[in-house]
C-alpha cells in the first residue's frame, strides 16, 4: 500500500507512507540529499533505499524536508534533524507501531539521520548513504558524539565521491568511535548513476542481518492504516 500523508508540524511536512507485500516488521524514516541542490524524497537513491527495506518487512516513510515540494517552513540547513524525527513520530502512530525503527539517510539525508539519532529519535539501526564531508551551516563538532550510538551503522560510499570521499568518512567515523559496516561500490561517485541497484543490495544484505527474527508472538500484521 502506498499513500500520500501529511506529517504534522510544525512545519507540515509532505511524505509518502508506504507497506511492504509481507508481514510488517517495524519501521524505516528514509531522508533525501540536499534541498538546495534538487534533493526530494522522490530522488532515486532514496526510493531504492526505501524499497530495499520494504523488501525486508518494513513501512517506509519518505519526506520532503521543510522548503521542499509542498512542505511547510524554509531551508535551515541544522534543524533538519526535527524534521526526520517528526517523521519516525509519524511513522510509530501508524500500523508497525515504532519498533525497531531503522534511519536512513541519503548525502544531507544521512546527516541528519544521524543529528536526529544523537538527540533522542530512538533508532535500532542507522544507514548513512554518501554521509557529506562539507559541512555548511554545521561544523564536524556537531558530530563528535556520534561514538555514542551503539546501534548497528551501514555506511555506503561510491569509489570516486568528492563529497563523501571513503577513506576521509572511514576515518571520521573511526576518530569518533563510532563502529560503522562500510561497503564501497565501485566506478561510480556521489550520486551513484547506474548503481542505484547496488545500493539497494547493500541496504537489504544489512536489513537482514541487523533486524530482529520476527516470531509468531511478536510478528505485526500488513500494514492496514485506521
């Protein structure tokens, strides 16, 4: 089932609330990359992202973040975060109720899934695709913390990004303690043109090793929205 919602603010929030063909296992908030530079929830490495954790059992929410599309209120550039936490606010009044809530984020996406985690969102697992080394409006003190989240972290990066470059995000994960799963994909740069598909693997290969085994007691039922 797939639906258009509204997120409530403020600032309102436009999104796309979708349920996956088998049994819902818990929930996944899924962030776009930049809104100054075209980034929607519509954007493509998002939609195989959110599509990956549909496949393995999860409700997906995608958003278009404040200033974006028909959302409410206007670019900030570090506030963003509330936004992916009113999000997974969201997504715990629906069906699958709130556990175990995955964050994903794609480029500013994975930013702010991680800022939202390091304030209080509680998150099982977070999925940082392409997560951005230019900062903007934040500085890296923002994320000194990020060794705190102790959580399973898949962290995707395309060989030849100068955004994310891999060995830099390796190593400012590893300096701030933080145990991320890294998974390179080869011959392709920050926005992973003709790779999307493996993206999409990488994010369903961890989704089945880091979610909970549903069992007959605990297993939630498709995701019927009231």
């Amino acid at each position: 089932m797939k639906r258009t919602v509204t997120i409530p603010g403020p600032p309102a929030l436009e999104g796309i609330y979708e349920t996956p063909d088998a049994p819902i296992r818990g929930n996944a908030v899924v962030s776009h990359p930049h809104p100054l530079y075209g980034g929607t929830m519509v954007n493509p490495v998002v939609h195989h992202v959110a599509k990956a954790c549909r496949r393995q059992g999860l409700a997906t929410v995608r958003f278009n973040f404040r200033g974006v599309g028909s959302s409410e209120g206007t670019y900030q550039g570090t506030d963003e975060w509330r936004d992916v936490g009113a999000a997974a606010e969201f997504v715990a009044h629906q069906a699958a109720g709130g556990s175990p809530l995955i964050l994903a984020g794609y480029s500013f996406g994975a930013r702010m899934s991680m800022l939202a985690a390091l304030n209080g969102v509680s998150a099982h697992a977070l999925i940082l695709v392409a997560f951005p080394l230019m900062w903007e409006h934040l500085t890296p003190e923002a994320f000194d913390h990020i060794g705190d989240f102790r959580g399973p972290v898949l962290s995707i990066l395309g060989q030849h990004d100068d955004v994310a470059p891999p060995e830099q995000v390796k190593a400012f994960f590893g300096d701030r303690g933080l145990e991320a799963e890294s998974v390179l994909i080869g011959g392709t740069d920050h926005f992973f043109y003709d790779h999307h598909e493996a993206v999409e693997a990488a994010v369903e290969d961890f989704l089945a090793r880091v979610l909970p085994t549903p069992t007959p007691s605990t297993e939630m039922a498709r995701g019927e929205v009231e």
